[in-house]
C-alpha cells in the first residue's frame, strides 16, 4: 500500500496590533523568527483594532514584510482601515502588503450612465482670421 502526502497547511503566525509606535517596530521585527522550512509559514497582521494610520504605519508594515520575506514567510494584512488601505495603494505597496480576502472595500461594477460629455465650445476672437 502507498501512502500518498497531502500538502501541509500553511503555519499561521497572528499579529493582533492596535498601535504601531517606531520604539515598537523593532521589538516586532525581532518576534517574528524563522519556522521549519515543512510549510509555509503566513504572517497575518489583524489589524482591526489599529486606530491611527499613517506614513510611519505603512513603513512598519513594510519592514515587516521584509523581514518575513528574509525568513521565507508571507505577509498577510486582515481588516486594515480604509484609510490604511489608500495609503498602502499610495505608497504602492499592494503586492508587499496584500490584504486577506474580505479586507477593505473595493469598489467593482460600472459606473452611472450619465449624458454624453459635451466638446469643448470656444468663443471665436473677432480679431482671429477665418478657418476653412
């Protein structure tokens, strides 16, 4: 009889982060440590509870994300602010700082049909000479 593997699940590692000071930035880094190379290892940074967003949060994150990159790790972002969504898309740090499924709103489908936008109308100078 053979005895077939099934991929293991990703180990997840959850950060529940309600402030990100620059004295804190540091400590958090040094807690995120390499795992076993058998699975994948996910950091999900829930970020519900995180009030202010800022420049220096978007920086944090970021620096995360590297060092979860240098250990072989995934970063994940779960209920970031609207506000620190627009600034991670600003900064374009989308792909470094993917959101999990659910996070954010996205707006998707069409938009309003409306009138047809009207030319341009210019009011002929009596001094310009005549157009053929």
């Amino acid at each position: 009889m053979t005895q077939s593997r099934l991929p293991r699940q990703p180990n997840t590692i959850v950060l529940v982060l309600d402030s990100l000071d620059p004295p804190d930035i540091a400590l958090l880094i040094e807690h995120v440590v390499p795992m076993p190379p058998d699975a994948p290892t996910v950091i999900l940074c829930d970020l519900a509870q995180l009030t202010d967003a800022d420049m220096a949060t978007v920086d944090a994150l970021a620096r995360l994300a590297l060092r979860a990159r240098r250990l072989g790790c995934s970063i994940s972002l779960r209920d970031p602010s609207s506000e620190l969504c627009e600034l991670v898309d600003l900064a374009g740090l989308r792909d470094v700082l993917p959101r999990s499924p659910g996070s954010c709103v996205e707006v998707v489908g069409e938009p309003e049909q409306g009138e047809e936008p009207l030319g341009v109308e210019e009011e002929r100078d009596p001094a310009d000479p005549p157009t053929a």
